[in-house]
C-alpha cells in the first residue's frame, strides 16, 4: 500500500478537534496532528535518507502529516524503559523484554485497532503475541498495547577470515575458549551483548549442552538453572574483549579492533558487509535468541494524534520492505516481502521469515516461570544486578 493511500485511510478518521478518548483511556477518534511526534527507536528503526538516500520513510510522511518525526536512538531496551519513564515521548520501538515492564508499570496505553486501518495485513503470529496482549484490568480480554513493527534473530556474526572456509555452527566460538581457523584464540576477539537480557542467551546454549539442567524456556529460569547460565558467562568473562550494546561501535570494533565472533544484529551485518568487510553470520545449531519489536504508546503522549498517524504510517508496505532491507529484519507485514526494489524478492527468506519457530524471542522474566512451575523462577531485576556483576567480573 502507498503512503498516499494509507494516510487516506487516515484522513477518513479525522476529525477537526482533539484527540478524543473513552473512559479506559483508550483513544476513540484520530484528530488533527500536533506538528511532531517523538520517538524512542533502536538504531536504524527510522530513517530520514540521511544515512542512505535509499532508505526514507520520514520525508513523505512529514509532508503528508506535518508531523515532525523526532527521533531518540537508545541502545538497549533498559535504556527505553528508562526513557518511557521520563514521560516526555510519544512512542517506543520496544522488544519483549521492555514491553510488559512498560504495561504493567503503566507506562504504555492500549491502542485502538479500529484506528489502525492496515492491522489486518499483520504476520498472523504477531498479531496476538503475549508480550504486546495483555489482559491488564482482568475482565478476560487481553488487549493490545502497540502495533507490531519488525522482528528477527540476534545472529552470531563472525570474520570470514579468522574462521576460514568453514562458518561456525554452534555458539560456543563466544562461550568457550578454543582455537580458531586462523591458528589463533578466540579469548580476547569475541563479544557478549551487554543486557542483562543476555543470560537468555547462555541459557539457551545450555538446553542444548546441558540437558540435565531441565531448562525448557531461556527465559524461566529457577535458581540452580540461572547460577548455571550465570557460571557460564563468568566462563566467558574472560574470552570477552568488549560487552557491546552501540550498534556502530560494534561495526568500528570488526573493522579495527580485531573481533572475530560476537552476537549481534543484522543490521550491523549488512553495514559491515555494504562496506566490503569480511564477514558473515549465522543462526547456529542451538538456534538463536530475538526481538519481536512493537510500536507502543506512551500513556500520557503530548502528541497522540500523530503517534496515531505513525502507528499507521508504520505498516506501510513500503516502509515495512524497505526497513526489512535495511536492517535485515523480517516484516511484520508479510505482503511487504513482495515487490520491494530494495527488499529483492528473495529478501524475506534471506533476513530469515522461515525461522520464526528457531528463535527464542525476548521476554521479560518474572518470578511466575511461564513453562508452568509457579513461581520459582528469578525475576528480571536480579537478572539485572547478577550480570553487572558479571561483567564486573563477580
């Protein structure tokens, strides 16, 4: 769908007053636009054809709505949550590990659907996923608090040369110390994602190593489970040269500073790539974790008419293929796969839209294991301060 017709489909609702709510706080009605919408987005998420002229998804939108789209990058989604608690935005690209904090903290509105024109044209396995529907006020129906945006895998990205002919298969080139197809150490040349959401990712390397540890969820974890997954990144402590959580800083770390393996995004694995670097990436045998990220809505927006605006903006085919191309992720439009110049018709399966069943998507932990053994298992504020203390070296 073009921008010019979705913001028709917009325009039908318009109404020449102010954004108008039910007794739920749920808006009712789209109004006229506030001049500016701000955003909270992981690097690359939105895009004005500053970086690339290729890529813009702002520019018409901006001329179409007069709502200037103002953009905070934030790197981690701990950084978001903080941000979102400031108040002062409208939206946030969220992934899994900071939605449900931002529900239940009440941080986030519900979003009407009927005010989003293009929701029936969502990936089907989205549309109702548990970390953006909620049945907050308990009266049996789970409402909607965003608009799917992109999702995709954290890949293990990896030098070509340092590993010869041969890519890596498993995750333990940045979980164990070995010797690598270059004649040297992997110690010192690989990096661990800092996010306290990245215990998930030890743990998911243990379902596959350490069966007898029982864990069936990387992200329900009772005690003995987490100290396992904690022991194995203090194991990793020491092969790690950096933690890293700038997307950019990682892409100079590759070039210049000698990493050879690291979990990363694709978005790094495609800059580094159009720059003729040497380096490819994978989803190894253990599978991978990944973000499945939403477009949610601050409770308390200053601008919810044209957040309003963007939440449907941001289904359109075009940006949603272009974006997909850009960063390497998979669309949450499917239709988007298909006739996109930058996207190529192969795009989708390429950035991985057949592995959605081979990714643990993040989630935040809680104390109620979602695998079904009450609550046992490690809240996400101590997956917080254990891995600081991890990479303190604790």
């Amino acid at each position: 769908m073009k921008l010019k017709l979705a913001l028709l489909i917009v325009g039908i609702l318009l109404l020449p007053l102010s954004a108008a709510f039910a007794q739920d706080g749920m808006m009712t009605a789209v109004g006229e636009g506030e001049g500016q919408v701000d955003i909270i987005a992981w690097a690359g998420y939105i895009e004005r054809g500053e970086t690339d002229p290729a890529y813009d998804w702002v520019t018409e939108f901006e001329a179409a709505t007069s709502c200037v789209v103002n953009v905070k990058t934030a790197a981690t989604s701990d950084e978001m949550v903080a941000l979102m608690n400031e108040g002062r935005f409208d939206l946030v690209t969220a992934s899994g590990d900071a939605s449900l904090r931002l529900i239940y903290g009440g941080r986030v509105q519900p979003v009407n659907l009927d005010l989003i024109p293009s929701w029936g044209m969502i990936d089907e396995r989205l549309q109702n996923a548990p970390w953006h529907t909620v049945d907050v006020d308990g009266d049996g129906t789970a409402e909607h608090y965003g608009v799917p945006y992109q999702w995709g895998a954290n890949v293990l990205m990896y030098n070509t040369a340092a590993f010869g002919d041969q890519a890596p298969t498993s995750w333990s080139v940045v979980f164990e110390e070995q010797t690598l197809a270059d004649g040297e150490s992997n110690a010192g040349r690989v990096q661990a994602y800092d996010g306290p959401i990245y215990v998930a990712d030890a743990a998911m390397y243990l379902m596959h190593h350490q069966p007898e540890l029982g864990i069936t969820d990387p992200y329900s974890l009772d005690r003995d489970q987490f100290n396992a997954a904690l022991d194995l990144l203090r194991q990793q402590r020491a092969l790690v040269g950096r933690y890293w959580h700038d997307a950019f800083i990682q892409i100079d770390d590759f070039v210049n500073e000698g990493v050879v393996a690291s979990s990363s995004w694709p978005f790094q694995v495609n800059l580094l790539a159009s720059q003729g670097a040497a380096v490819g990436s994978v989803i190894p045998e253990e599978g991978a974790t990944g973000w499945a990220d939403t477009t949610m809505m601050h409770v308390d927006a200053p601008h919810p008419n044209c957040a309003y605006m963007w939440l449907e903006h941001s289904l359109n085919f075009s940006l949603q293929g272009d974006l997909a191309a850009w960063f390497g992720s998979v669309p949450a439009v499917p239709a988007a796969c298909e006739g996109n110049d930058l996207l190529g018709e192969t795009g989708c399966q390429v950035n991985g839209f057949e592995n959605f069943d081979r990714i643990q998507f993040w989630r935040t932990p809680t104390a109620t294991c979602q695998d079904g053994r009450g609550d046992i298992c490690v809240p996400y504020y101590e997956w917080v301060s254990a891995y600081i203390g991890v990479i303190g070296g604790r």
